[in-house]
C-alpha cells in the first residue's frame, strides 16, 4: 500500500490523478485550501477505493504551514512513500508588469514555496533511501514568452531546481518527476477559448502522471505531443523568436 502526500489537492489535476490512485488501494493525506472541497475529495477517494485520506489545509505564500502539512502527513499515514505538488496560480501577465509586487507574489507561490517544499520532503526521502517527489510545472517554463513571462518564470525556476535535486538523490533510490502539462481544460483556465486539438482533460494528464511514476520517469510532457512542440518552440533562434507574438 503506498502513501502519498498531495499537496493542491482540490486542483483538477490532482484529483484525476489521485482518482488512479485510489482503485489501486493507496493512502493519502489531501492539502489543500478550501475545507469542503477537500471534503468532497476525501469521500469521493473513499468510494473509489482508498484505504485511508486524512486532510489538512495550508497557505502556499506560507512556509512554515507547507513544512508543517508535511510533517503532519508523514505522521497521519506512519509514513509517506512520495508526494504531489500540484498547486499554483495562473497571473496576469500585465497586471504583473503594472505591479511588480505582485509579480514577486506570484513568483513566491509558484516558486520559492514549491522549492521550499520540494527541499524539505528531499530531506526526508533521501534519509530514508526511497520515495517520488512529483511536481506538476508547464511547458511555459521551457521558453519566456510575453503572453506570460511571470509564470513561465517561476515554473522554469522551479524545473532547473528539479533537475539539481534529480541529480543529487538518483543515487539514493529517490525519484525525482517534472511534470510538464500543457493546455488543460481545468478552472484555472476557465477564461481561454479552449477550442482546437491541443486542449486535454484532467483525466488524461492524471493517467499520464500515474504512468510515468510506475516508470519512475524523470521528465514527462502531458500529453505527449506537447514534448515535440517543445522542441520546436525552444529550437527557434532568439533573433527570431523576439519578434514572435507569442
């Protein structure tokens, strides 16, 4: 039986993902913000099959909450065998050029909390020689585009960071997954005109993420054609690409 830790627990990603989980008999300890959501989660894990989801709340822009969520975990459940991070915020990009403290904010939320995390559940895992740190990024991160250059920012961040950690725990056991989605029909991006073929549902990222820690992969675009526009995107010379509407 597994443990998991899934930190932004109510995101649709998340719960897609736990859903898999769940018909498989693992535990969970759910965090995440809004209490009845969490809730509506727990119980619905539990008529899938979960054999046990405790839940707690945090603050992401708060540090000591994020450590105290894992602490709190790892203490509910005897134990955690891996953790999701699947929470952050999609800002506006000129409101973030108009006021650069909440650009900072953003920033903080996608990723300074997320490294902070991501630092303190290594801490853990690599004592204990096993584990999966998961965390969901973008593709936004692998190239700054003035559509979003805030959030591309801070998931890019967040990726160099992971690559570091995947590097000084693969001789310990640990696994260390990006996940790299690209459009998502979820809330977050309630006001984008979904239309056209690059558009995926939850329920397809979510597979995907079970799928690739049963491989322990170490980086895995979502779906999977997103890794082929990827290699497009960042292989245009910048001399071009500045002058791209992107």
């Amino acid at each position: 039986m597994k443990k998991w830790l899934i930190v932004g627990a109510t995101s649709a990603i998340a719960e897609a993902t736990v859903r898999v989980w769940a018909t498989r008999g693992y535990s969970f300890y759910l965090a995440a913000r809004d209490t009845r959501k969490l809730e509506i989660v727990r119980q619905d894990l539990q008529s899938r099959g979960a054999v046990r989801v405790e839940t707690g709340t945090f603050a992401a822009d708060q540090f000591d909450q994020l450590t105290e969520v894992f602490d709190q975990a790892k203490t509910a459940l005897d134990g955690l065998d891996g953790i999701l991070i699947a929470y952050g915020t999609l800002p506006d990009q000129l409101h973030c050029e108009q006021d650069l403290e909440l650009a900072q904010k953003e920033i903080r939320t996608n990723a300074l909390s997320v490294i902070h995390l991501c630092g303190y559940a290594a801490n853990y895992f690599e004592h204990r020689k096993t584990g999966t740190i998961a965390v969901i990024t973008s593709v936004a991160g692998d190239r700054g585009r003035k559509s979003n250059y805030v959030y591309g920012a801070a998931k890019g961040m967040v990726g160099i960071f992971l690559q570091g950690l995947r590097n000084r725990l693969s001789s310990c056991g640990v696994s260390v997954l990006t996940i790299k989605p690209g459009f998502v029909d979820t809330p977050m991006t309630h006001e984008f005109d979904k239309t056209g073929p690059l558009w995926a549902q939850p329920e397809i990222i979510g597979e995907g993420i079970a799928k690739a820690v049963d491989k322990r992969r170490n980086v895995v675009y979502l779906p999977w054609f997103w890794s082929f526009i990827m290699l497009i995107i960042k292989s245009v010379p910048e001399v071009i690409f500045k002058r791209l509407s992107l």
